[in-house]
C-alpha cells in the first residue's frame, strides 16, 4: 500500500513577520519543527511499515533545512516546480503593505483568489498547472514525502482528496503538521500528525 507525506516548511522568519514568498530561513520554532520531524515521520508508520521514504524539496532554503534532518540514506530531490506560489512584485511584503500600495489588486484578490495574478507572479491556476507533471510523478511513485509551501500544498492536496481544484486558496493546511495521504479503491484516507512545537 502505497501512501504521500505532505508537510509544510517549519515557521520561517518571514512567517513570523506576516510576510509573503521570499527565501528566509527557519525560525527558531521552524528548526524545532524540522528537529521532530524524522520522529513525526515515524509516528506516521503503520505497524510494522519501515522503509525509507523518497523526499521532495522545493529549491528555497526553508523546505531543504526543514528536511535536513531525516535520514541521510534517503533520497532527497529538489524541485523548481515546488517553490511556492510567486507572488511577483508584492513578494517580501505583509498583506497590509499589498493592501497599502496595491489596494485594486487587494480587492480583486479576494473576489476572484483563485484566478488572481500576481503582478509579475502567478495565481493558484498556474500553480495548479505548473504542479502537473509533480502530479504525474507522484502517481507511478511510491512512498514520497513532500516538503513544500502552503499554497502548494493546498494544490496537491485538492488533486489526492478529489476536491474541486478551484477550492484550493482556501483549503487549511496548518504548519508543523504531517499529513499521510493513501489512496484506497473508495478514496483517499487521510491522517494527520501534529509535532506540538
Ligand atoms: O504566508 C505564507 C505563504 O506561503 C506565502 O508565501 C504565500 O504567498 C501564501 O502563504 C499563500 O497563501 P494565500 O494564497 O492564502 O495568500
């Protein structure tokens, strides 16, 4: 039986701030999340289910350092089309700075979210389309964890539980918590793991 781990970065400097995209490093309660992960991950398995799993980064530092404690014999595989949602020229800024100097954009983000473009960046539809061929990879795989962002999370996440992908921007999928997903023949059963830090 074939499952998918999914997990967000642990807390990064920028989550701390309220600010959006960007490359910043782990928090100290980000560390303190990637410290318990190896032993989420464990929590996770099944009786007697023990075998390594593959892990999926994205190329941003809070996804690998979150990582980087798991065991060092599994494979680990960094991708592009994981990096979060672009989020052009208001990327490095706080909702109310967008909502400050963008106030159109503000506004029309919240009619339509899942449409909006970023100026320069892109919306959950272009995620969703840029996240096709990972969707296809996932399917022939077996056991991989990924280690990525929350709008693209919600994105994957929306595919494996058959949910409208248009429902996606609004989907929760809380930091420092591990999900395992395993599809089964009446649909996907769905665990969660809180690492309480
Ligand atoms: O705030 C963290 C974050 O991952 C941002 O980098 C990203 O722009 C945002 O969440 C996506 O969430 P939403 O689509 O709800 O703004």
């Amino acid at each position: 039986q074939r499952s998918i781990w999914l997990s967000r970065h642990g807390e990064s400097e920028w989550n701390v701030y309220g600010k959006i995209g960007g490359d910043a490093d782990l928090s100290p309660r980000g560390e303190a999340y990637a410290l318990k992960l190896p032993e989420l991950v464990k929590q996770s398995f099944g009786p007697g289910e023990d075998h390594p799993l593959t892990v999926w980064t994205s190329t941003l530092k809070r996804t690998i350092a979150t990582a980087r404690h798991l065991p060092q014999e599994w494979n680990q595989l960094q991708w592009k089309a994981l990096d979060e949602l672009d989020s052009g020229v208001c990327d490095n800024m706080t909702y109310a700075e967008i909502k400050e100097l963008y106030p159109e954009d503000f506004e029309a983000r919240d009619q339509d979210k899942y449409n909006y473009r970023y100026r320069g960046g892109e919306s959950y539809r272009d995620v969703v389309i840029r996240l096709e061929p990972i969707i296809m990879e996932l399917e022939r795989s077996e056991n991989i964890l990924i280690v990525t962002h929350q709008a693209i999370l919600r994105c994957i996440y929306a595919y494996f539980m058959k949910e409208d992908q248009e429902k996606s921007p609004w989907l929760n999928v809380p930091l420092h918590t591990l999900i395992k997903l395993t599809p089964r023949a009446y649909g996907t059963d769905k665990e969660v793991f809180k690492a309480g830090v």
